[in-house]
C-alpha cells in the first residue's frame, strides 16, 4: 500500500494501544494497596483475631518474610562481614521481630540505604520497618511520617578528630571543615553545636562513609561528626596502615540527644504495637534474667508474671486448682512469641555484649543503655 | 486510467487529511493529560505533598566554601547550589572549548607526535564515563595533596591542599566600579573602531587593521584608567592562615576535581567536534584557497576556520549543556551543587517532590537559556541558501 497510508494506520494503531495502556495501569494496585492500607487503618486499631487482620501484620505473615531497612556501613550496629552477611545491633533486632511475627529468626530480607533514601523507601512500601541507627525526632515523627519505637539505644553526638591533632573540644575548631553525612540529624546538630560554641566551621556533607572515609584519611576534613556509636564502629575498624584505632580519638563531650530505634510507617498501629511488644520482649527478658540459654526451664518458672510474659499457661490466682490459658495479649502474635525471640536471638543484654559490648573492638559500657533498675533507661512496661 | 474527480467533491471525513491531523493531535494530547492526572491522583492518594513553602523555612545547614548559614532559607541553600553549577559550568564551558578547539586542530596536524597524543587523550577520555574521571581525579588529588598545615605555596601565585587551593586573582583596590565602568565605555569605543576600520577596509581594499586598531584603543584606555584612579585594582595573593587559605581566590577541592574532571572529558568530544567540522569543508575550498596563493595560515584562517565554526556550533552548544548538566556528578565528592543540596534539603525532613520539581526548574532555565542563546547564534550563522 502507499507509503503515507501506511505510516498513518500505523500512527493511529500505535496511539490506540498507547491509550489502552493507560487505562489499563488503573488496575495495577501497587500504589494502590499502599493507600488502602493507610486509609483503613485510620479507622481501625483492629488487632485482636490472631494473627493480623488486613494492615502489614497479615501481609508480612502471609509472605512469610520480613522486609527489614538497614545499615550496610557501621561496625558494631549494620555490616556486611566478609561472608556477605549481615552482622549487627540492629541486624540482630530485625532477627527479633522476625521471631516474634513469623517464629523464624531468619525469615529476614536485608535491604541496604543510605541516609537519604530511607524514610523514602520506609514510604514507598519496600521495606516493613526500619531498624537502621535512626534518632527519633519530631520532624521525623511529622513530616517523615513515621512511627518511631521503643528506643533500643540511646546514644548521643560525638566528634572524632586524628589524635595527634591539637583539639581538644569543638571550641577548639573554628575555621576547620568537618565531614558529616547528610541527611542525618548529625549535620543540622552540628550547625547547631558550632553556634553555640561561637564557632565557624565548614561542613562538608558526603552521601555514606564509603566516600567519607578516604576524605577524612587524605586530611581534606580535620574532624568527623556522628553517633557516638557510629564514631566507635569507625574508629575500632580504623585500618592499620592508617594507625590503627589509637590514631583516632572522640571528644567526650556529646553535642545532642539521639535516641535510636526501630521506625514502623504512620497508620497501621497494629503492625506497630507487634514490632513493638517483640522489641520490648528482648528488655523485659533481661529484667526477669531470661537468656537464649535458660529460657526452656524458664517456661516452668514458679514466678507466675515470667510464666506470663512467656506466654505458658499459669495457676489462675482466684483457683489454685484451675490453670488459666496462656494470656493473648491482642497483638496479633503467638502467645509464646517471646520464647521464640529470646530462643532465637536472645536478651537486650545478649544482643548488646555480642554486638557493642565492652568485649567487642567497638568497647561500648552499658552506661544509660542499662536496666532502670542498674541506674540505666530502659524500663519495659509490664506484660500483662 | 482513472479520471479524476471534479473539483469541489471531499473526501469523506474519516480519509480527509486536514481532518485526521487535527483528530491526532487532540488524541495525543488528550493521551498526555490523562496520563499526567492520573499521575497526579496517585501521588495525591499517597499523601504526597505539593506545598512549596518549605523554601521559606529555615535550612539548618551550611555549605562548605560557600557563605551560607544555617539560618539561611532554603531557598538560598538551592541558590548557592546553582550558584556552585553555574560557576562550574561557566568556567567549565570556557575551559573546554579553548582546550578542546586546540586539541582537536592538534590532531590534524603534520607532527606525527602531536596526532598521535592527541588521538590517545580523545580515544581515551572519550570512552570512560564522566564519573570516574571525576572520582579518580579526586582520588588522585586526595593522594598527593598535603593537608592544609603543610600546603605547598608557590610564591603567592598558587596554594595547592587537599581541602583549598587558592589563585591569585584581582581585587578592589579602592576605585574597582570606575575602572569597570571606564574598561565598559573602551569596549564600545575599541567596537566602534574596528567597525569604522572594517569599513574602511571594504571602501577602499588597502588593510587596515581592524583588530590592531580597536585593541589597541583597549588597551590604551585601561592604561590611562589604571593610572588615573591609582591601581583600582590590585593583585590579591592567596595565603594559607590556620587553616584556610586567606586572599586570592578559594576553591574547595570538590570545585577543583569536579571542573578538571568535566573539562578533561567533554573537551575530548570537543576535540571531535573540531576535528570533523574541519574535515567537513569540502577540499575544493582548501585547493581553491591555495590556488589563490593564500599560505596555509590565512587558509585556515579565512576559508576554512570560518566554514567549520558554523558547522561546529550547534554539536558545542550540545556538549556546553551536557557539561552543565553533568556538574551533578558532583555528588560523589561532596561538591555542593544543586542537586546535592536538593537531596540534602530532601533528607533533612522537606517534601521530596516539591524540591525535586524545583531543582528540576532550575535546571531547565539553565539549559534553556544555553539552547537559546545557541539557537540565536545558529540563526545568525547558518549558511542563507538562495
């Protein structure tokens, strides 16, 4: 046929489908399962049935793994070892919820980000929660909307400097350009820290360590502002042809409060409340001295609030003779969870010592990370 | 054989071309709103914000090597990054078109040493891409820089560290806008006397010197002024004080690495440009030239080098908004251009898109103003056929 006739056939075929496609991708729910979830959600608090209703609590227990955000770079809380594992303080709480909502430990799907990128993937649906050395603020909470949990550490802002420099505190430093990452509170901390110090400094923001690192060995900045935690993972893995950790020293004064803890989505609060309780299980085990080790006796202790907490059946205390079942506490969890946590990966105090401990090369004390009753923060609420 | 039909019968509507180009277009364009709404919908039903007033707020940080506070907004925080892009684009753009025009003419050179390292620098740079030009650029100068303590200086010309380099460079000595006013007013008078001498040139067909003349007014009229107001402008030489350089001009590493690593890259495939735009003019001009007794030189000078600058234009041009455009590779070394500030602006808790869309609109008046201007000086240039 004629050349113009066809092109102009071809034309309008390619138009036609062109519009098809479009109407078609209404059906692709995946954005739109998102905003179900947070609609629903707003009305309900549902919880209750055993295992969860139609928010991200049923989903993850009907996929069957856990999508959890996390760190790739800090010594000590989210690496990656040798073996292409995930190793950590938070790597370790993610095995936890994974235990409480799944009862598998290892039924976890690491996905590595960065400063800027986490929140947005925590929106965007990719990962389930976010357990990544994050501070809890009230912009986060806000604008971020986020959902911040119980703290599993609290940490405060530190700065590092080489240790043959001649600073001795942040007054020390005008005029000196500190390397930070951005996207964190560190960076507007540190605005905040030179202020008061009266001080001017010039920051210079790198995407991840990986970039901040040679910029800080070449000398290009005289000082690295991070977590305390994070300065501490560094410095103990600080390579020897560099000096080593002894050529590294973090200033003990602490510019900020950064509370670090697991983030859930805004919305579906009975996915909160899981991640929650399994999160406060690993204190509360540490507090009635339950280890990965004695928690098989422990399910036949004569304490009736541990016999409780782990989820057995107990004396009913009106009957002696009666046994009452084991509490359903409405989480939407095993009623045994917490045996499953501590069982699989262990206590606060046993994740601590493994990851962060004075035994490690990060070398952290307890200090307000701590039992309340050893003088310290962490006071789980009663399971009951 | 088929007769034709009488004047005054239309074909039906749905075979009318007028009819079906109009019907086209409104479906293409029905096509694009639906799809932008329907876009739009979804980012609304997922809580996406569209309120730009977080330019207002307070950024709550600083810029390294810029003047920015973090009491500033941030908008200016946005600004000072596209201030950062357009001070490399600029005297990047400079850069590789001095660089790449010169390489380009080396590789067509009878010097077999002269082709063959120009043939290696374009070969080479023009196949890796631009981010690892940049990052090993600054990896390199992360290696052999000294830290600030111990910068090496070169008599108050240069100051060479792994944080700051300095330049020396002019700077007010008391009467500056007076000198720039005087320097403004010998311009136009330097124009007007090339334009007369050219004149006269075609008049009367004896040389006369247009360039001679209308530069040496210039520079007669910036002696005169540079003693009359008494040194407006003095040299300023850069010092390294504790531990940033003090006087000349301060460049961060990142500006440095970023501008070295663009201009190596793009002036390779300016150099390409060059090269093909020379080989473009037909050879009966070259011959013809000679065959008119000009000396290579003035051959290249007025045959061929005008023939290949307006073939060259448009492909440059190209390449000037490519370099614009990559400056954001600079978020691999902590250059603060514009879109790391967006990102920063982005994980400091703002709206994403909002920010994306306005550092997307700033591209795009940077790039469009390049493309007009080229399109300006394209209309200007192209050859007018009868």
């Amino acid at each position: 046929m004629p050349r113009r006739t066809r092109t102009r056939r071809v034309t309008i075929v390619l138009v036609a489908l062109s519009l098809f496609a479009a109407a078609c991708s209404d059906d692709d729910d995946s954005n739109g399962a998102a905003a179900d979830g947070n609609g629903d959600e707003e009305a309900a608090g549902t919880g209750g049935e055993g295992g969860g209703g139609d928010g991200l609590l049923g989903e993850v227990q009907d996929r069957g793994t856990l999508q959890c955000g996390v760190n790739e770079t800090v010594p000590g809380f989210g690496l990656v070892d040798e073996q292409g594992e995930f190793a950590g303080f938070d790597i370790e709480y993610c095995r936890a919820v994974a235990a409480a909502v799944l009862g598998d430990a290892e039924a976890v799907e690491f996905t590595a980000l960065d400063a800027e990128t986490r929140f947005t993937a925590l929106q965007a649906g990719d990962i389930d929660v976010l357990i990544r050395n994050t501070t809890w603020t009230s912009s986060r909470d806000g604008t971020e909307n986020s959902r911040f949990l119980t703290t599993t550490f609290y940490d405060g802002q530190g700065m590092m400097v080489s240790a043959d420099s001649a600073f001795q505190s942040i007054a020390d430093m005008d005029g000196t350009t500190i390397c930070v990452l951005s996207g964190t509170t560190t960076e507007l901390n540190l605005a905040t820290a030179a202020a008061g110090a009266g001080i001017d400094i010039e920051p210079l923001t790198f995407p991840d360590n990986e970039q901040l690192q040679p910029a800080f060995e070449a000398g290009q900045c005289q000082g690295w502002t991070s977590d305390k935690s994070q300065l501490a993972g560094v410095r103990s893995a600080w390579p020897d042809d560099q000096g080593g950790p002894e050529a590294l020293r973090v200033f003990d004064e602490t510019y900020s409060k950064e509370p670090l803890g697991p983030v859930v989505l805004d919305g579906d609060d009975e996915w909160a409340d899981a991640v929650n309780w399994a999160v406060i299980a690993t204190i509360q085990a540490e507090e009635f001295a339950i280890t990965s080790d004695n928690v098989e006796e422990m399910t036949t202790s004569d304490n009736l609030d541990i016999l409780r907490f782990l989820g057995q059946p107990f004396p009913d205390p009106e009957d002696p003779e009666a046994e009452a079942p084991p509490l359903d506490a409405g989480l939407g969890l095993d009623a045994d969870f917490a045996v499953n946590v501590i069982s699989q990966v262990g206590n606060y105090g046993e994740i601590y010592d493994r990851n962060v401990g004075p035994d490690t090369p990060l070398g952290l004390e307890r200090g307000v990370n701590a039992l309340w009753t050893e003088g310290g923060l962490l006071y789980p609420p009663p399971y009951r | 054989m088929a007769t034709t039909t009488a004047t005054g019968t239309r074909p039906p509507l749905w075979r009318d071309v007028r009819v079906l180009r109009v019907a086209f277009q409104v479906a293409v364009l029905a096509a694009v709103v639906a799809f932008a709404s329907y876009l739009y919908d979804n980012l609304r039903a997922n809580d996406v914000s569209f309120d730009f007033g977080f330019l207002d707020q307070q950024a709550g940080f600083g810029i390294a090597y810029t003047d920015l506070r973090p009491s500033d907004t941030v908008l200016d925080a946005m600004l000072t990054g596209l201030r950062n892009t357009l001070t490399v684009a600029l005297v990047g753009n400079v850069l590789t078109l001095v660089l790449g025009t010169l390489i380009g003419i080396a590789r067509l050179s009878g010097n077999w040493l002269v082709r063959r390292a120009a043939g290696v620098y374009v070969e080479v740079l023009r196949n890796i891409p631009p981010l690892l030009v940049i990052i090993f650029v600054n990896s390199v100068a992360l290696s052999i820089l000294p830290p600030i303590q111990d910068a090496n200086e070169f008599g108050g010309l240069l100051v060479l560290s792994v944080s700051e380099l300095g330049v020396v460079s002019l700077a007010d000595g008391g009467n500056a806008e007076a000198f720039a006013v005087l320097l403004l007013a010998g311009l136009v008078a330097a124009l007007a006397v090339s334009w007369w001498r050219r004149r006269l040139e075609d008049r009367t067909g004896a040389p006369a010197h247009q360039w001679v003349w209308g530069g040496g007014l210039l520079v007669a009229v910036a002696v005169v002024g540079y003693v009359a107001l008494a040194s407006p402008v003095v040299l300023s030489h850069p010092e390294v004080e504790g531990l940033s350089v003090v006087g000349g001009a301060r460049m961060g590493l990142p500006y440095v690495a970023v501008l070295v690593g663009l201009v190596l890259y793009t002036s390779s495939h300016v150099a390409e440009i060059v090269r093909g735009s020379i080989l473009a003019v037909p050879r009966g001009q070259t011959e013809a030239a000679g065959a008119i007794g000009l000396s290579p030189v003035q051959r290249l000078r007025h045959v061929v080098l005008p023939q290949a600058f307006r073939i060259a234009t448009p492909p440059i041009i190209n390449q000037f908004l490519n370099l614009t455009k990559n400056t954001s590779l600079g978020v691999a070394v902590a250059f603060a251009e514009l879109l790391r500030v967006t990102n920063t602006v982005i994980g400091n808790g703002h709206p994403a898109v909002p920010a994306i869309l306005v550092a997307m609109g700033l591209y795009l008046v940077v790039s469009l103003a390049i493309s007009l201007v080229s399109n300006v000086a394209h209309h200007r240039l192209r050859l007018v056929e009868r």
